[in-house]
C-alpha cells in the first residue's frame, strides 16, 4: 500500500474542529498582543517487542497526545504545554503561554521570527505496510529468525542475546500566526540487537541496528546477515581482541565513526543557536577555512528514507540540503525562525521538538562528510602505526570549547600500512578545529546507517550520520595497554 | 490538578481491567503534575515555560510474560482501555517461568520526610525568574565579559501506585533546581562550568552562588594544555566521584548479573574494591532527592549496604530478580526492568580533599567527568571533561583533550583514600577521591 503525498486538501470532517481550535489560539493570541504564536498537536503510538534469551516475553505499547502554545510578546517568549487536551485545557494554556511571555519579558534575549509565507500541507506517511496492520505475533516471528542466525554464530559463547523491535507514528500539526497549516505524520521501524559473550571470566558485546522511516517493510528488506549475524560474529571475536592502546595515533575512522565525528565534532558547533548564544567554538568563522580542502560538510533532511529525513520541521518550515562546510570552508549553520531573523538569512528548516511539551530547537538531520577520492587501501597504507575505528555507538561534545569525544565498538591496529591484529571497544577524543584540519585523506565510498537519537536540551530526536573513512593524522586514544 | 484519590481510582480501574481481561498480575502508575521552567541563554531569559500534564502506565503479567500499555489520557474509560491492552499483550507475550510475584501489600511503610513541599507547587514564575537573574549577576560580578547559560525549575506532582496483590499507595512530590554554565572567551580560548543546586523543599535551596561559582570556575579552564600519555595517581574531585559510586551500584543490578552480562557476575562476597570504600544506598534520608518510602514496585524502601571495606555485599533486586534468585527483595524494583538504587552514600575517610592534593606529587584532577565503565566488560576509556594537572601537590593548569583508560575493577583495588570532607546535596554526599596508578592518554 503507497500513500501519497497530499497538497491543499479540505480538512476533513474529522479534522476541522482541530484546525478551527488552533487557529482559534493564534488568533487568541494575536489580539492580547502577540507578533507570533504556535500551536502544535503532538500525536504518537508505538509498539513494542523485546526478545532475550529465547523469550519475547515483554511487549508494549503506548500513545500520547497533548499540545504546546508558544507565543512571542514584545520579543519574549512564552511557552506552555498541556497533555490530553480539550478547548478549554488548550484556552487555559493559551493564558499561561501569555502569561509566560509577558514575565520573560522582565529581561528577555531580543525574540524575533523570520517572516515566512503561510503553507497548507498535509504530508502522509510514506509507508509499503502500515505497521499498525501487522499482528504482533508477525513481529515476533520476525525477531525470532533474526535471534536464531546469531545465535547459531555464538554457539556455546553466548551469555546474553537481546533482540528488539520498535514502531512508532507521530503525527505533528503546526498552526501559526503567519498562517502556516501543516500536518504531517510520520513512521519509523527500527530494530536493535545485543549479544554478550563469554569465554572463561572475560565478557564481550557487540551491538547492532537498522532503522528507517518506513513501515514493516523493513523486516522484509532486512537479512540477519546486515544484523543480527554482524552483531554476533563481532561479539565472538571481541572475545580474542587485544585491550587498545592509549596515546596518539594516527587514525581512520569508519563511516560509522566519521558520522559520530561530524555529528559530534561539527554538527552541533554549527547549530546556529550555539553560534548566537557563544556556545560554540566555530563562532565568527563564517566564510573562513576551518578544515582541510578535502572536507565537505552537508546537514540534508531531504533524502529519502533515513532515519533524520522529514518534509517540514516543527516550526512548519519545508526541510532542505545545508552546506555547512564546503572545501574545508565555513559556509553555513542549521536555522530556526528565530535564528534566520537574527542573522539575516533565510530558514532552512532545521527547528525540531520532541513532543508537544517541548518547544522546537534547533537540530540537526542527516549530517555526513561527502566522499573524497582515495581508496581506504591508500588510507591504511600510509599509516606505519595506528588504528582503525569501526562501529561507531555514540559520542557528546562541549562545543563551546570544540572538545569531542566519540566511542567505538572495536577497532583495528595498523601496522606497517596494514590492518593487523582486532582491538576491543576504545574512546577517542579531539579537539574541533585540530581534528577538522588533520584530515587527511578521505575514501571513496560512503555510508550512512547510524539511526539514532540525538539528545539536546533535555530533548531527544531522530537523526542519522555517516560519510566516507577518513584519516586524521594525530588523535588521543583512550586505551588501556 | 488532580489529587490523589482521582489518580488512585484511575489505577485502580486500569489494574482490575487487565485482571478481568486475563492477566494474572497487574499493577499501574499514575502521575500528574505541573513544572514552570526558566530557560536562559545569553546572559537573558530564553523562555519561560509551563507544562502540566499526567500519564498513565499499565503493567500486565501473564504466565510471567509481560505486556505493557501507557497513555496520556486519565480518564477512567482510557485507564480501563489501557489495562485491557496490556493484558491482551501480556497473553501474547511468551511465558517466563522465572516469574514469581509482584509485591504483596506491606503492614507498613517506612515514613519518609521532606519528599512533598508545597510551596514549590506554589511558586509563580516570578520566583524562578529571581533566582535566574541574581546568578547572572552574580556571574557578571565575578566577570563582566561572561556568558551565561542554564535554567531554574519548579516541579509538583502526585502519583498513585496500584497492584492486583493489594497495593494501592499514593504520594507527592516536588523538586527545585538551577544550573547555570558559564563561558568566557579571551581570544581564541576558552574556558567554561557549570554548577547547580537541587532540593526537594525549599529551605534546601540555596542557588545564590551558582552563578558565581560556575565563572570562577570558567575563568580557572583558560588556558587549558595538552598533557602526555602516562601512568599517573587520578584525584576525582565530588562532581566526578560518584561515577566510581554509581559504577559500583548500577553495576550490583541482579538483573544484569542473572542475565550474565555484568562484570560484577559472580562477585558477590569478593574483596573487589580497596578497603576504603563503603556504600549504603539509602532511601530513607528525609528531604532526599532520591529518597522514597517504597520502590516503583511498591515494595517497602530499606537501607541496603551495598559495599563494605570493599566487600562485595549485596546487588540490587527487585520482585522478578528476587524471586529468581530466592533471596528478599531490597526494594529496587522498577516497572521497566533494572533495578534502580536511590540516595548512595559512601563512608568518608580521614584526609580533607586539599591534603589528598597536595600529597600527590604528580597527577591528574577531575572536577568533572569519571570512570564511567563498560557495563558488560567494566572497561573504561573515558574523556576528562574538566581537568586539572597536579604538580607537587597543587593544581598547577587545566588540562584539555585527556582521557583515562583501564579495567574498573583494577582502579577500584587502586583508590588509596576517600576525603573526609564533601559537597552536599540533599540526600548525596560527594567526596573527593584518589586512584593510584591509572593510565592517562594525552594530546602532547
């Protein structure tokens, strides 16, 4: 089944009391004095299922529905959020979202929007098998075939297997005073694997997942070998890997890892919120080189099927491709309304909110490095010592100082200009701008499979990272031999 | 708000919906409550937020399998709703026979003072703001040219916790708190902190010098250098000892160890740690930020000493993982798996934290960042997020882009002393400690 994307449709029978409701709000909120206003309806469900040790013995489900007003009053803003709401729950939060715009104005940071033109969109989910059709009991013959071929790989190992699966549908509307309609709704599926294994006293574990905005379908594009399978062949060699060294070295990071970097490193220092708030480190460097010539930096929100793609953010604003770096260059930052006024430029659609009781902030999409032209043979060879880092699984940055720091599921020791002997799971660290300039040499190929949620502000989103490998010349590694 | 007979009865009609759709066990949290929030950014109010708004969760059992179903709604038509759904997938979850009960009612429950203030139900925005605008004074005092990030919050709630065995408890709660980071620039340098203060009733709390205290520290991190790769003693100053704390305790979780995937597996009763670390984890400090008179599952909260001179006493169990194990439950049941500990408290030693400096000759201090192990391997290979380089006894300049490597087991034999004095916040005592001999990798 295909749905399809829907432009200025009439509102449904259904509908309409909503939409009259939250133009009823902006409006509200126009005659008590304010230059902008939101509203948002937040809608979600999901299903769970977890698989450990045999057993899909813990399923779940759950919904949440609830709405968020912000308003902005002689440039302060005011934000209130109310769950499970009827007209009058949704007029008394209009009051209080006033009521809060008008006490930050005791001492506000200017508030501003960038005038955009009013769209009306409704966006469907773009889906092959609405998961909510699925049984659960399809889902979890799923995940049991998925469990069996790694298990089949661990054998005797394994102390622990853990196979998860995940759908959800969001459904956002976004209704403002510059007469913005846009609803829009969401699926994502996504599954994850853990496998611990046991050789004597040592334990090991390797993780895995995929993810995409689709529906069941992606169990049915998904073999154990690109998950599960992965997972398990990585713990059962994790079991014979040496402890990492510490110092350092020369690296290359895998895709993986290149995504971690560029989210971590990079991604965040260019969101424009932490340019204006002096948050981060690459602040003032607009139009000058921060990294070397052959990195090119892109934040696009566009491309189909990843997991941090969308058609329009929560400030109703249509997402886009973002050059960030080009050429080693600094060419541009990830903008809400608010950050788009304040520089001057225009919205490219980057505010993002993770449910009706947070306000939209700034995140980032899909962020990667673009492919180079080397082969990650001419990488490896002109390295004498060092390491190579694959399964990138997470990392955090403070960007006002430019430090970052990014973890592997296990690496490679290059010796000689040749990949030797398997390393166990190791942090390495860097600095912003020094890493940035120390790359190298960058592959020619590309990946981007790291679906994940991005934590910010208190807040969590969808996003995805990846890029080519690339080499850095020098980077602390956090070992311990 | 709604109170807390309401939020009771809506429990109550989620649980026996799910009993009579077929689960053998239930037991449902609700929670309602209200939080005004003020957010800061540039030495200015970001924002200022109010939110209201509750939830429900069900928990069916089934033949041990489970099915779980939550909402925002609290009606008492969507309360029976939810409990039908999660019985349903309770039947369709596959058996566990390790399943033994939920927890059956107590004769009685511990009483736990402080944990509710209503007075931080009633704060207007106005107080918040207050507090906001005296720290960023108060940074501004300390250096004009600082920049100034955080926020100030309120929060009030009730909740009403039900099972099928008889269960049936209701509480409130309330927390205040404030942060604040502070950045300032000199050229291309850059240094920054943050500091905070929390409480559950007001007279705990005192954010006057957050600001303040947050740029001095800010303008020590100018000048930050790289240090080389050596082994060398680590000093974990109290806003990075509790890692090594909490490494200890979320790593005693039964469930981790019955799942084997826990380095603790298997060390209950060993000698894992020097002789100068004990833990209790007690949840019954009145006014506590983590203190409850029962745990999640609504089992009767109790002092639970955890590690003593660096025995391995006790994990963590919950109803499921006690049953497993045939042991008593220690009231560290959640609803979601894991256990969760509460307010962890270490023994204090003899020396003040500054003779723990200056006795080091050479070494590494962490004023914040940690140990933070691999919870399967106990691993560590951790950033120091702000760190200090010791030099005969003094902490002589900042360090940047260092990390620390090693096997937690080996740093817990390896830490030679725990400090005599502490930062306290309610319920969490904070010393400082030293590790001897850990593995530094730096950028120089």
């Amino acid at each position: 089944m295909q749905w399809i994307l829907l432009s200025h449709p009439a509102p449904t029978e259904k509908e309409q009391p909503m939409k009259d409701l939250l133009q009823s709000i902006c409006d509200k909120a126009k005659q008590r004095g304010a230059s902008f206003a939101d509203a948002r309806v937040f809608e979600s469900e999901n299903t769970g299922i977890t698989r450990q040790d045999g057993r899909a013995d813990k399923l779940n489900s759950g919904s949440s529905r609830g709405l968020g007003i912000r308003v902005l009053k002689n440039a302060a803003w005011g934000f209130a959020s109310v769950s499970d709401f009827d007209s009058d729950s949704a007029i008394a939060a209009l009051d209080s979202a006033i009521s809060m715009a008008e006490a930050s104005a005791t001492r506000s940071e200017e508030g501003c929007v960038a005038e955009m033109p009013g769209i009306q969109r409704e966006v469907k989910a773009i889906v092959e098998i609405d998961p909510r059709t699925v049984s659960v009991e399809r889902k979890m013959a799923a995940l049991e075939g998925y469990e069996q071929a790694a298990l089949k790989v661990i054998g005797e190992k394994l102390a622990n297997s853990i196979v998860s699966y995940t759908d959800r549908a969001d459904r956002e509307t976004i209704c403002n005073t510059q007469g913005t309609y846009v609803r829009k709704e969401s699926i994502r599926t996504i599954m994850h694997c853990m496998f611990v294994t046991r050789e004597g006293n040592l334990l090991q574990k390797a993780r895995s997942r995929v993810g995409e905005p689709v529906g069941f379908e992606l169990i049915e594009k998904t073999k154990p070998e690109n998950f599960t399978v992965k997972a398990a062949n990585l713990a059962v060699s994790l079991l014979s890997a040496a402890p990492p060294p510490a110092g350092k070295f020369p690296v290359i990071f895998h895709p993986s890892i290149t995504g971690l970097l560029t989210h971590e490193a990079i991604g965040h220092n260019a969101e424009a919120d932490h340019i204006l708030s002096g948050g981060s480190i690459i602040e003032g460097k607009l139009g000058e080189k921060i990294a070397s010539d052959l990195v090119t930096i892109i934040d696009d929100s566009t491309i189909p099927g990843k997991w941090g793609s969308f058609d329009y953010d929560s400030e109703g604003t249509p997402g886009s491709r973002r050059v960030i770096v080009e050429k080693g260059v600094l060419k541009g930052y990830m903008h809400s309304l608010q950050t788009a006024a304040k520089m001057g430029v225009a919205p490219n659609g980057s505010a993002r909110a993770q449910s009706y009781a947070s306000r939209p902030i700034i995140r980032m999409s899909n962020t990667f490095i673009e492919r180079g032209a080397s082969s990650f043979d001419d990488l490896v060879k002109g390295i004498d010592l060092g390491i190579y880092l694959r399964g990138g699984e997470y990392g955090y940055v403070f960007s006002e100082r430019g430090q970052y720091t990014c973890h592997a599921g296990e690496a490679v020791m290059i010796r000689n200009g040749e990949l030797a002997e398997q390393l166990r799971d190791v942090s390495v660290a860097g600095m912003t701008l020094e890493t940035l300039n120390n790359i190298d040499m960058i592959s020619d190929d590309f990946e981007m499979n790291m679906p994940g949620m991005c934590g910010k502000d208190g807040q969590w989103m969808y996003v995805d990272n990846g890029g080519p490998h690339i080499r850095v010349k020098e980077l602390v590694v956090g070992g311990q031999a | 708000m709604i109170d807390n007979e309401t939020l009771r009865k809506i429990a109550q009609a989620a649980c026996d919906s799910a009993i009579s759709n077929g689960a053998e066990f239930a037991d449902v949290s609700v929670g309602y409550g209200k939080s005004l929030n003020v957010d800061l950014e540039s030495n200015a109010i970001k924002s200022c937020d109010s939110r209201t708004g509750g939830g429900i969760s069900v928990r069916a059992i089934y033949k041990g399998g489970t099915g779980w179903s939550s909402a925002d709604s609290l009606t008492l038509e969507d309360a029976a709703e939810a409990g039908k759904n999660a019985a349903s997938l309770a039947k369709l979850a596959e058996p566990d026979p390790d399943f033994i009960s939920l927890p059956k009612p107590a004769e009685v429950y511990p009483k736990v003072e402080g944990l509710a203030d209503p007075r931080i139900g009633d704060l207007d925005i106005k107080d918040l703001i207050r507090y906001s605008l005296e720290n960023i004074d108060g940074a501004l005092a300390v250096c004009s040219d600082a920049i100034v990030q955080g926020g100030f919050g309120a929060h009030y709630g009730s909740g009403a916790l039900v099972n099928s065995l008889g269960v049936s408890l209701v509480s409130n709660g309330s927390h205040i708190s404030g942060h604040i980071m502070t950045i300032v620039k000199r050229g291309g340098d850059v240094g920054s902190f943050y500091d905070f203060d929390i409480a559950r009733v007001l007279e705990d709390f005192d954010p006057t010098e957050v600001g303040a205290m947050a740029t001095k520290e800010a303008m020590k991190f100018l000048g930050a250098r790289k240090i080389e790769t050596r082994r060398m003693p680590v000093v974990l100053g109290p806003l990075a000892s509790g890692s090594v704390f909490d490494g200890i305790v979320g790593n005693a979780d039964a469930e981790g160890v019955q799942r084997k995937r826990s380095f603790m597996m298997g060390k209950l009763g060993e000698k894992i740690a020097s002789d100068v670390i004990t833990i209790t984890d007690n949840p019954l400090i009145n006014r506590g930020m983590s203190s409850r008179a029962w745990d999640y599952e609504g089992y009767p909260s109790k002092p639970l000493m955890i590690m003593e001179k660096g025995i391995l006493k006790s994990y963590l169990y919950g109803s499921y993982t006690a049953g497993k194990a045939g042991v008593e439950n220690t009231g560290h049941g959640t609803r979601g798996g894991g256990a969760a500990s509460s307010n962890v408290i270490p023994q204090l030693g003899q020396m003040t934290s500054e003779e723990i400096i200056r006795s080091t000759r050479e070494g590494l201090y962490i004023n914040m960042g940690g140990l933070n192990p691999n919870n399967t391997t106990g691993d560590v290979s951790s950033s120091v997020d702000f760190g200090y380089k010791i030099e005969d006894g003094e902490l002589v300049y900042p360090v940047m882009n260092a990390m620390v490597g090693g096997h937690f087991l080996d740093m817990l034999k390896n830490i030679d002393v725990v400090s005599s004095d502490y930062r306290e916040e309610p319920g969490m005592i904070m010393p400082t400690l030293r590790v001897q001999d850990v593995l530094v990798a730096g950028g120089k």
